[in-house]
C-alpha cells in the first residue's frame, strides 16, 4: 500500500519526540474508532429490539418525502 509506505517514511523523518505524539494521536484515534463501533453496533441491537413494524428503506424515504 502506497498510503501507508508514504506515511511511514514521513513518521521516520520526524524527531523522536514528534514520532511519540504522532503515534499517541493514532493510537487515540483507533482506540475511539473501536469505542464508536462497539456504540454502533448496541445502538443497532437496540433498534431491532424495538416494537413495531419494520419499513423498507424505500417506503420510509417515500412516507418522509426524500
């Protein structure tokens, strides 16, 4: 991968104190990036275990009018 290999060089040039907080931010950002999921999918639990009929995409879109 193109991406990765360029950022990778980049990260290498940096100082090592630079490299440490970039790497910080990343692991920050993937740890957020797994609290967001794991909040997605009990949101999405939550939603099919709610009563009522469930509408096909189409015909909410068409009862909203978008």
């Amino acid at each position: 991968m193109i991406a990765v290999e360029e950022a990778l060089s980049k990260l290498r040039s940096l100082s090592p104190d630079r490299s440490q907080h970039v790497l910080a931010l990343i692991e920050d950002l993937a740890e957020l990036q797994t609290l967001e999921n794991k909040q997605d999918a009990e949101d999405a639990h939550a939603a099919l275990a709610e009563p009522g009929e469930d509408l096909p995409l189409e015909q909410l879109a068409q009862e909203l009018g978008v």
